[in-house]
C-alpha cells in the first residue's frame, strides 16, 4: 500500500503574509483534526523568501486528498486567501516513499493551542542529538 502526498508551494503577496499563515494553521490545524484520511500536514517557511511557504501534506489515499477539497476548512481558506497569492499554487502530487505505508499513524493535533505567529522558537539543537551521536557525520 502506498500513500498520497501533496507537496505545494505557495507565494504570499507580502502584505497579507502574516493574515494568511493565520488561515494557514486554521486548515492545517482541521485537516489533522476532522479529517481521519490526513495522517499529516506541514508548514514551513522558505529561506530564501518569507512570502514563500511550502506544505507537505500526507493522506491514506486519493479519495482522502479529494475528502480534503471538500472539507470546511478547506473551503474557508480558500475562499479567505484567494486574493491574497501573488501567483497560483503550485502542487505536486507525489507517492510516500519512506517511512514504509505500514508505518505511518494519524499525527494527533499537539500543537493546536499555540499561536501560529509565536516565533520565540527554541534553539535549533535544543533537544535534539546531535547527528554525530546517531550514527551520520554531517561532514
């Protein structure tokens, strides 16, 4: 069994960036919650470009990427942010490669509480080990 992926860019026109990620984490936030075909959905932010944000959505299979069209959420945020792209969206369907299928589990909504613009992030190796210790030297 293999499972569907969205992997999508998005660019923001610069004076509605901080509008939209708010309506971002709103449909990320209810895809993750009400939809049980979405095993996961990611935010991040480009680099190079902070009007620029990537998602990687994961779903059990494509009627559950359709169910996702569908949804409230959805439909709310694409109605909201619609005159809010400085160009269209640009997806891409992919296949999970890795982990296996059978890996995967619904990622409960943990972070749900937070405030989606708290960039008072810890530090980058806070908590985590270092790549040397696992076993991947970084050089």
């Amino acid at each position: 069994m293999e499972l569907s992926a969205l992997v999508v860019k998005i660019r923001v026109k610069a004076e509605y960036r901080e509008q939209f990620l708010e309506q971002m984490w709103a449909d990320a936030i209810g895809s993750e919650k009400n939809e049980p075909g979405c095993l996961m959905f990611n935010i991040v932010r480009d680099n190079a470009d902070p009007n620029v944000l990537h998602l990687f959505e994961v779903y059990q299979d494509d009627e559950a990427v359709e169910a996702h069209k569908k949804a409230p959420h959805f439909l709310k945020w694409r109605e909201t942010t619609k005159g809010w792209l400085a160009a269209p969206l640009e997806i891409t369907r992919c296949t999970t490669v890795y982990p296996a299928a059978g890996a995967w589990r619904k990622r409960p909504v943990a972070l749900a509480e937070l405030e989606p613009l708290d960039n008072d992030f810890p530090d980058v190796d806070e908590g985590l080990l270092p790549l040397d210790d696992i076993g991947l030297d970084p050089k």
